[in-house]
C-alpha cells in the first residue's frame, strides 16, 4: 500500500437540475478499514459510488481524494480504477454479448468494463482457478447471456475478486444467489478482505449479509 487513505469526500454535492441526489456528504475510509453503505432505494448509494469509481462527471466539481491525490489534479480515471475491484447490480449488462464465462472472469484484470480486449493464456489460467474456487469450472466456455442471473452474478463476483486490488466496492454483491453460493461468496469476501491494507464497502438492504469484518457504517438519507 502507497496510501493512507483510499476515500476522502468533503461535502459533495450531487444534482440533476432540482432533483437533489447527494447533499454535503462528507466520508473518509482509510486504508485497511471495512465499511457497510446503507440506506433505503434513492439514497444515493450509487450515486456516490459512481464519484468514488470515476464514473460521474459531477466528480470534478467536488472535493474528492482517492489513494491520497484530489481529483482533478493531473490523475486519470484509469489510474483511479485500476486500483479498485468493482462489482454493481447492473454490471451484467456490459457483457451481453458472446464472450465465454472464462474471458468475461479474465477481463478483471482490465480496467475497463467489457470485453473490448483479450485476455492473455495467463490471465485465463488464473481466472479457471477462480471458476474452480466457486465450483463453476464446467460454465467455462459457456457464453455469458445464456447463464442464469445466479451464475451471472457468480461468475462477476469472481472477475471482481480476481484483480486484488486495494479498494473493493461490492454493490449487493450476493443478489440473485441461493444459500449456498450466497456462503461461498460470503467466506471468500471474508479471506480476501483480510489482506493488511485492504480496503472493503460493502453495500446491501440486509444486516445480516453484512461480513463480520465489518466495523464501520455510513448511512445515507433519501433527499
């Protein structure tokens, strides 16, 4: 690690003419801590998440510092990304398209979502054992779209988990899975995040899916 600390938001504001997202919300997370987002639909979780993640372009007007550097100041968003390990709800939809399970899994080591570059053997070898970590080797060379939400969601947790980087954003991480890849997951959350220095927000509506690694809240307010 080459940071202290991996977010620093400063009274960030976030709005679509009157329609107001994020008022003054200020938060810090500092290397090494873990933290749960909450809040009720239309709080602004992925709103913020977006600031966080390089994705909005109202970042630029706030006063946000990742990994120790403010936005804004000569930093590109590949640098931002390439130090986060992200998954959201939504992500499936950027690989709806012909890619086998195993190059969608290796593409974590982009930065980029998508498949918009090749994966080298490498890379793909690393990815099976990822497959193989959650069972789901036979999916290998299964294109994407026709897998079921659960495996889909299986299968991006994976690609997330396998890059190691520093910060993981985990936006409701085990929707759409049953009990026994819900604790999968979950157990492999737990080893992961128990790297010195790693950094967790763990977004979700259920307290008891929250890891026990978990030792700091941020609550969000609907507008």
């Amino acid at each position: 690690m080459d940071f202290e600390t991996a977010i620093e938001l400063d009274g960030c504001n976030v709005s679509y003419g009157r329609n107001v997202i994020l008022r003054n919300v200020s938060w810090k997370v500092k290397a090494g801590e873990k933290w749960a987002l909450l809040g009720a639909n239309g709080s602004g979780k992925s709103t913020l998440l977006s600031l966080v993640y390089a994705d909005n372009p109202q970042g630029y007007r706030n006063d946000i510092t990742l990994f120790d550097h403010r936005r804004g100041t000569g930093e590109s968003i590949w640098d931002i990304k390439r130090r986060i390990g992200y998954i959201s709800p939504e992500m499936h939809l950027y690989f709806n398209d012909a890619a086998d399970v195993l190059t969608v899994v290796a593409t974590g080591f982009f930065d980029n979502v998508g498949c918009f570059r090749r994966p080298n053997e490498d890379q793909k070898a690393v990815a099976m054992q990822w497959l193989k970590a959650f069972g789901i080797e036979h999916l290998a060379l299964r294109r994407f779209p026709t897998l079921s939400s659960g495996e889909q969601r299986l299968v991006l947790i994976a690609r997330t988990l396998l890059k190691n980087a520093p910060l993981l954003i985990l936006d409701e991480p085990l929707h759409g899975l049953d009990m026994t890849r819900k604790a999968l997951v979950a157990q492999a959350i737990e080893r992961i995040a128990q790297q010195p220095g790693m950094s967790l927000i763990y977004v979700t509506h259920y307290a008891h899916e929250i890891p026990a690694c978990v030792t700091h809240t941020k609550h969000l307010i609907k507008e």
